[in-house]
C-alpha cells in the first residue's frame, strides 16, 4: 500500500476535520472522499455512455456482441 503526501490549504482542513469527525481519522476521511468522487466519475461516465448507446443502433449491437462474448447476455 503506498503514501500520498497532499499540501491543504484551510478549506481542504476543514473538509478532512469534519469527514474525519464523521469517519474516524483523516485517512478514512480522504480514502471516502476519493473514492467517492470515483464512484461519481463512473457513474457520469456510464451515463454518457448509455445516451449515446441510446442513440446508436450500431453501438446497441456492438454491445450486445461485447455482453454475449463475456457471458453477461444471452
């Protein structure tokens, strides 16, 4: 496992002391916040995806191709 050394200014302060508060020390806090902002990132990302799935016909069934390759389709 490695170590990530941040510079915080006084509002990145106040954002670890008050999730740390909430999660129990400043690393659970940062391990939250990161990993959180990841999910959200993915979560954005699929949504893009999925409207210009939507709006393809042809990336529809290159998807499926994909899904039935990997066994999650039929």
């Amino acid at each position: 496992m490695g170590t990530l050394n941040v510079r915080t200014d006084e509002a990145m302060e106040t954002a670890i002391r008050t999730l740390a508060e909430e999660y129990g020390s400043r690393t659970e806090a940062v391990r939250y916040a990161l990993l959180r902002t990841y999910k959200e990132r993915l979560i954005e990302q699929a949504k893009v995806d999925a409207e210009r799935l939507a709006a393809d016909p042809d990336d529809q069934a290159e998807m499926l191709a994909i899904q039935r390759f990997m066994g999650v389709a039929e």
